[in-house]
C-alpha cells in the first residue's frame, strides 16, 4: 500500500536533517547514483520508502 502524501512528505523532512541520509547511493564503496537520497543504514532510496505504508525507519524516527 501507498501512504498518503502528507504521511510521506512528514517522512522526508524528518529524513532530510537525519544524520544517517546520504545524497548519493553507493554499492561496494563505488558512487553510482548522485543526488539519490539514501538511508546510510539500511540502504533504502528514501523517496521510495518513505511512500510505502508499512515501511519503518530503521531508526524509529517516523512519527506513526
């Protein structure tokens, strides 16, 4: 299921001042995408995630 658009914006803010987002997306330690935003943890693209219903930071950062 898709979350709503307030849920997934409320989701981005709070990963754009995270100190685990990165802004590039790196596999082996070699940059293959640029301004890709992604969780240094669990390596998801934070676009995509923070779309998906069901999804959890792996930090606990999302507010429910």
């Amino acid at each position: 299921m898709i979350t709503d658009e307030k849920t997934k914006q409320e989701r981005l803010e709070t990963c754009k001042q995270c100190e685990f987002k990165r802004d590039d997306f790196k596999l082996f330690n070699i940059i293959l995408f640029k301004r890709e935003a992604q969780c240094s943890i669990c390596k998801c693209f934070l676009e995509a995630k923070a779309s998906i219903e069901f999804a959890k930071c792996p930090k606990d950062k999302w507010v429910k």
